[in-house]
C-alpha cells in the first residue's frame, strides 16, 4: 500500500459516520393557558419589546448600582466561570470526532540467542506520525455525545442570563427598601419633633397648672415609643445597606446609596403579552429545554452502544538501524494500518440498563421543562393579580394620611380653645404616623411589585 492510499482511506471512514440514532425531538407543549386571566382571548394582544435592564430601570442613580453589581457580584461571576467550564467540557467533547494525528519516535534494541549458543543484536529507529485508535462514529455515538454536550453549554449560558436578571432585581428591591426605609425614618424622625415639642408644651401646661401628672407621662410614653421606632428603622436600614452592598460585590464599599422620594424611582410600564412568549423570554425555560435536549442527544448514545464500534489505528514514518541516517536517503520508509472492530457481545445487560437511565433521564427532563414554565407562568401571575390591588390600595392609603393629616390639625386647634383632651391629640397623632408609615409601605410594594415583573417576564 502507498502513503498516497491511506488519506483516502480516512476520507472513506468520515463518509461513513453520518448515521444518527437520537430520537426526534419535539417540543412539550406548554402546560399553561393561551392566555393570562382577564385577558381577551380572541383580541389581538400587544407585544412589548424585549426587556432590557436598561430600558426597564430609567432611574441613573439606580443604573449606577446595577452596573456595579454586573461587574463585582460574586455569584455572576460564578455563573460566567461555569459557562467557561461547560464550553470547555464541549470542546474537549467535540474534539473527539476528529482523528488525533500524534508524532512518535522509537528506539528498539533486541537480542536474540539461537541454539548454536550464538547471538544476534540488533536496533532499530523508527519516526513517523499516525492516528491513535481514532474512533469512526458509524452509529453516531460521538457525535451524540457532541450534541449532548453542545446543549449542556447552551444550558449554562442560559442560566448565566437567569442569575443576571435575578441580580439585577434583588439589586432593584433592595434599592427601593433603602429608599423606603430613609422614608419611614423621615416620617419617625419628624414624628418624634412633633412629640417632643407636645412634651415640652404638656410640661409648661402642668408646670402652670393646666394640665395633670397623667399627661405628662403620657406624652414621654409617646415620645419613648417613637424614638424605640426610630432605632428599629435605623437598625433596618444598617441591614439594607449590608444586604444592597453585598449584591454590587465591591471589595469596599465605596459606591455612594443615593437617597430620594419613593415618587421620584420610575420604572417602565411593561404589557406582559402572552404565556407562549415565556418560552422565548425567560432565560431557565431556554435552559430547561438545553437540558432536554441534552437527554434526548444522550438516548443516542446509548442506542449506539449496541452496534459495533470501528476504530482505525495507522502510522507512516522513517526506519532506520542507524539514527544519522534516519533522515537521510538511505533510510526506509514504512506504514501501518490497523483497523479494529469492537462488538457487544456480553455485558451483563449494561447496555440496556444505561439505555433505560437515559430514557428516565429524558422523561425527568420534560417534567422539569414543564415545571420551569408552570412556575413562571405563576412568578407572572402573582404580579399581575397584585397589581391592581396595590393601585387601589395605594390610592386609597393616600386619601387616608391626607384626612389624617387634617384631623389632626382640627384637634390640635380644639386643643388650644380647650375642647378636647390631650389622649385625643395623641390618639391623632397616632393615626396620622400610621397612615404616613402604610402610605409608604403601599408605595415600596407597588415598586417592588413592578421590579417582580421585570424579572417574571423574563427580563435581560
């Protein structure tokens, strides 16, 4: 056989693996409705653009954070290393179908002994390069293998887009419990001005003989209480502070919190179009159907388990007793071919059991598939059935701290003519610091609950 033989006889061995044994694959079908609740079903439904964290949070100052947090957070960088551990595990998997060409040089010394009592010694030098039991995938199992590991980095990359907008809204909800938070202490602190200033007018009142002993230690009770309050939100906003930095992951914190009103942090006003769109959208339902894909390219290879597997050994090189003239013109030229053909013969059913855990493997992947889009289908409903709630709540938590506000007024007025008592000003007062407090926790619900969908719909 000449040298000029062998390339072809390798051409002819890639032709030959092109057989595939994975099943087909199809799509589960989306174990949700056509639609979301309360919506026409029959009426063409607006599809919004895609969500990008930057359209989606307008607000600079909140901007600046997440930015912060896309370049330190740990956990996002854990997530981008596991990606660069899937993609390498696919390009050692992909190599596989490819012959490994290996160069070799070999020196052999023998000695051999005849009956005659007489000995022979001879060595040999030998170079060349060759393919190494390189497997000819006939039935596809490489090749599955390949495909298998080609979606397992699909599914990393997917999950690498999951846990950057899961950073981005814990980033965004913490930022908008700092900010109420520095609005609940805005409220206690001006609170706490206001019973300080009745404490000090109870005392010259009692001082002057308008006022009784009981009132007096009714208005420090009420001062006590606001400035027990007032530590409880500073302790929380220490907390806040602590959590928010952690998420930016900055080796100091170094990043300023910018503080201002609830009113002025806007957010997009999204539709969330239909649940089908979830399939594209969220970034685990993508990964969830890698990770089925995955499964099924793995039945594949154990289908082709079955089947003989052919594997191709040869070398060409240069053979020489004599090392200086290995290269020269007087050395030999030599060649091997060497194909194998492995077949299952007997194997204790090993085959057959590693085809049955394939096949469990995929049907487990399926329900994962349709479990990851149940839940977000849920994750989408919780925002949407709250939303108009908070609305109407948060309407009407600030008719009530406005009514409030102005009994209170009415009261401290009828005071100073001497109509009412001092419980009823604190009863008053009371009221209105808890209609301020709700009206503020109504509003860090209602962003929290437009963050909640950033992340529902599948934001980027």
């Amino acid at each position: 056989m000449k040298f000029s033989r062998i390339p072809l006889i390798v051409a002819l061995a890639f032709a030959m693996s092109s057989c595939s044994l994975v099943p087909e694959y199809f799509r589960p079908a989306a174990p949700v409705p056509e639609t979301y609740p309360g919506q026409p079903v029959n009426e063409t439904v607006t599809e919004a653009p895609p969500l990008t964290w930057q359209t989606y949070f307008p607000d600079a100052d909140l901007q600046k954070l997440i930015q912060v947090g896309l370049q330190h957070n740990r956990d996002l960088k854990t997530a981008v290393l596991r990606m660069d551990e899937a993609k390498a595990t696919y390009g050692v998997q992909k190599a596989d179908r490819l012959p490994t060409v290996q160069g070799n040089l070999n020196y052999d010394r023998s000695r051999t002994v005849f009956s005659s009592s007489q000995a022979f010694e001879a060595e040999l030098f030998r170079v060349g390069v060759g393919i190494s039991e390189y497997e000819i995938d006939v039935f596809g199992r490489v090749k599955s293998l390949t495909q298998s590991a080609l979606e397992q980095y699909l599914a990393v990359s997917e999950n690498r887009q999951a846990v950057q907008a899961t950073l981005i809204t814990e980033i965004a909800t913490q930022y908008v419990n700092y900010l109420a938070i520095h609005a609940q202490l805005k409220v206690t602190q001006q609170t706490l001005a206001d019973r300080q200033q009745m404490l000090q007018r109870t005392q010259r009142r009692f001082d002057a003989g308008l006022d009784q002993v009981l009132d007096v230690k009714a208005a420090q009770i009420q001062v006590e209480q606001v400035q027990a309050q007032l530590a409880q939100w500073q302790r929380q906003l220490v907390t806040t502070q602590n959590a928010l930095y952690l998420l930016l992951g900055e080796p100091s914190q170094r990043t300023p919190l910018p503080v201002k009103p609830l009113a002025d942090l806007k957010l997009a006003d999204v539709t969330p179009g239909l649940p089908s769109t979830l399939l594209t959208r969220r970034a685990d339902i993508r990964a969830a159907e890698h990770q089925l894909k995955a499964a099924n390219a793995n039945i594949g290879a154990a289908r082709a388990a079955f089947y003989p597997r052919l594997q191709l050994t040869t070398n060409v090189g240069l053979v020489n007793s004599d090392f200086a003239k290995l290269f020269s013109d007087t050395g030999s030229n030599y060649w091997a071919f060497s194909p194998q053909l492995v077949i299952p013969i007997f194997n204790y059913g090993r085959n057959k059991a590693s085809l049955k855990l394939a096949e469990a493997r995929q049907h487990i992947e399926v329900v994962n598939y349709e479990k990851t889009i149940q839940t977000a289908f849920k994750e989408v409903m919780d925002v949407l059935s709250t939303r108009t709630a908070i609305a109407e709540e948060a309407a009407s938590r600030t008719r009530l701290r406005e009514l409030e506000s102005s009994r209170l007024q009415l009261v401290q007025r009828k005071l100073d003519q001497g109509l009412v008592t001092y419980l009823e000003v604190l009863d008053a007062q009371r009221s209105v610091l808890d209609a301020q407090s709700q009206a503020v926790q109504i509003q860090q619900q209602a962003l929290q609950n437009q963050v909640g969908l950033y992340k529902a719909l599948g934001g980027s």
